[in-house]
C-alpha cells in the first residue's frame, strides 16, 4: 500500500477522534453537574478552554513541526488529547477536569495541524486536494459517532456510566501503533527546515485565511448551537431531529470528500466562493422568517444545500499550506485554524445568549442576521484576496 494512503487514514482518524473528544464532553454536563459540582460558568469555561488551548497547541506545536518533524507531534497530539480524556472521565473534581481540558485543547491543536500537514505532503501532486478533503472528512464523522456512542450508553449513564462513556474518547490511542510503523514525513523535510523564511512577509496570507476560517466557523456554529432545539420546537420529536443531524454530519462528510476532488481540477478560490454563496442560499430555507415556510420539507431542503456547500471547509486551509513555505507551514497553517474554531466558539455563544434572552422562536431571525453577517466578511475576503498583500503562491 502507498506510504500517502496510510498517512491519510491515520490522520483521518485521529482528526475524527480530536472532534470526537471535542464535543463528547457536552453529553455529560448534566452528570458532571451533579457528581462533581459543575456550575454554568464552569460548563461554558470547560468548552471554551478546549477551543482556546487548540490556537495555542496548534502554533507552539505547529513551529515544533516545522523543525523537527509531523509525525513526532502526530504521535504526540492524539496521544495526548486521548490520554487527557482518560483523565477528564476519571477526574475527581471540575477542577481537574479544566485542567485536563486544557491540556487536551493544546494536544488536539497538535494532531490537527500536524496531521493535516504531513497528508498533504505525502500525497501525490494530483490528489492533493483529495486528500485533504478525506482528512478533514474526519470532522463529520467524529461529530456522528458522538451521536452514536450516546445512544448506546445513554441508558447506562448513571453511577459509572458517564465515566465510562467519556473514556470511550481514548480509543484513538489504537491509532499511535500505525503511525508509528506505516507513516514517515516526506524525505526532503529535515533539509529544506534548516533555511531560514521571514514569517512576516505571509502575514497578509494569515490574516486573510483567519477572516475566511472565522467566518465559516462563526456561522455553521451560530446555527447548530441552537437549530436542533429550534426544530423540536416547531413540533418535530427529538428522535427524528436526532437522525436528520446524524445524516447532516455524514453528508458533510462527503461534501468534503467531492469539493477537495473538484479542488485538484478548479481553483480552490472559487470553489469556496460557490460554497459560501450555496450556504447563503441555504440558511433563509433551514431557517425560514416567514412562520408559513417553516415546514419540515422545506427546511430539509435548506439543511441539505447548506450542508453541501459547506464542503469547501478543507479548502481553506489549503489557502495557508499552498502559500507559505514548508519551514513555517505548519505553525502558520495552525494557527489560522484554531483561530477559526475559537470565532465559531464565539459565534455559538453569541447565538445562545440571543436566544436565552429572545427566546428560542428568535433563532430564525439571529440565525440569518448572525451567519449572513459572517459569510459577507468570507466572501469579502476571497474578492479581495489579491488585492495587495501576500498572494497565493503554490
């Protein structure tokens, strides 16, 4: 089997398993609430130190790959956050479980921009694209299996249970074994990390892939951190809410598998254009304003197309990795990333606290209001792209 083939699957699977311990935390507040003494606040610093902790991960650990090596942060990365999610579900106290998030926000800042790095540069020239697209599938996948993995434990909660469902986020640890044996950076790294590159002059790059990492993140989470309960409350049971977020999260999957294959044959620029004008198109039908439009069929419709579109999310990074050189690509490539899932952080708390004062029938009105804003600022960015500053060079 080719060396890029097995740096593709162990970097797919460890990014599903970073989203994975991501978001499994969220299942538990209620039991952490009452085993452990969790208020609010805490609730909302524990999700936030996870986001926070990537952007710091993601660049420290990014200019350590840059120097010495992928694969070695690779390791490191899904080891740690797996092993700081044995501690989270053994923690005694909210205390420890902040402090082993925060730990597994820097670790899973590592596997991501390591692990995206070190697929791209193995993978041939003519399926670059691909591969990124396979990797970052990796992103819907973990989102679904949490899903999954709750469904199955979900009777089981009680005493131990919820121990034992948090520590189902070590499991990625079986994936150290194959990069270990089958993966290997590309031969030219250790020569070309000696030359010595002026970060500065990519800059204008960084700031430009952040505004497009931001906006996409500050918009698909401004939506879903409220759209499930919003669907309920128009009458659809929990259980069917619970399937359509399922397939959502397998048809963004796929979404990305098609856009990073279109991406090896159509400027990457334009392509995330399309997609940014397909979620606009999508967010008025997912959330109607008008209340006679605010039928399951029609909102179906809309997830759907906002969905598909949102496939051009691994091709914004491409935007950092194809523009800055291999002495700095991992750090730079990090850090815009991490800097976006903070924003969509931003986005889902911004989006709650609307409709904790507006009420829950308000999330039409804020989820357009709130995402079109974001996605102007995209779309903003990507006209504008070449005009001055840091342009793409490949």
């Amino acid at each position: 089997m080719e060396k890029y083939i097995y740096a593709t699957l162990a970097s797919f699977s460890s990014w599903a398993g970073n989203i994975y311990d991501l978001l499994i935390i969220t299942y538990v507040y209620e039991y952490l609430s009452k085993y452990l003494g969790m208020n609010t606040a805490e609730g909302t610093l524990l999700f936030a130190l996870g986001l926070i902790f990537r952007v710091i991960g993601g660049y420290i650990f990014g200019k350590y790959a840059d120097s010495h090596g992928r694969k070695a942060v690779l390791i490191m990365g899904t080891a740690g956050y797996s092993l700081a999610q044995a501690g989270i579900a053994f923690s005694p106290s909210i205390i420890v479980v902040l402090a082993f998030r925060s730990i597994q926000g820097l670790m899973m800042g590592a596997q991501w921009t390591a692990g995206t790095v070190i697929a791209y540069e193995n993978a041939p020239l003519n399926l670059r694209s691909l591969i990124n697209g396979v990797v970052q599938a990796g992103y819907g996948v973990g989102y679904a299996m949490t899903g999954i993995s709750f469904l199955v434990f979900s009777p089981h909660m009680a005493g131990l249970g919820w121990r034992l469902f948090l520590l189902t986020g070590s499991v990625p640890l079986i994936v150290i074994p194959l990069i270990l044996s089958k993966v290997s950076d590309v031969k030219t790294f250790s020569k070309k990390a000696e030359t010595k590159v002026n970060v500065k002059e990519y800059i204008g790059v960084l700031i430009r892939a952040s505004l497009v990492i931001s906006g996409m993140f500050f918009s698909y989470y401004s939506v879903f951190a409220v759209y499930p309960d919003f669907v309920e409350s128009l009458g659809i049971s929990k259980s069917l809410v619970g399937e359509i977020m399922f397939a959502s999260n397998m048809a963004l999957a796929v979404s990305f598998i098609v856009f990073g294959r279109v991406a090896d044959y159509i400027s990457k620029r334009k392509l995330i254009i399309i997609g940014v004008v397909g979620e606009m198109i999508g967010i008025p039908m997912m959330l109607p304003l008008i209340h006679v439009l605010q039928t399951f069929s029609f909102m179906v419709i809309g997830l759907v197309l906002y969905t598909v579109s949102t496939g051009f999310w691994p091709l914004a990074p491409l935007l950092v990795i194809e523009s800055v050189p291999v002495e700095v690509r991992s750090a730079l490539t990090g850090l815009s990333y991490n800097l976006g899932s903070v924003m969509g952080g931003v986005g889902s708390i911004v989006m709650g606290t609307l409709v904790t004062l507006f009420g829950i029938g308000s999330a039409a009105l804020w989820g357009n209001v709130l995402c079109y804003t974001a996605l102007t600022v995209v779309l903003a960015t990507l006209l504008t792209w070449n005009k001055g500053g840091n342009k793409i060079r490949i």
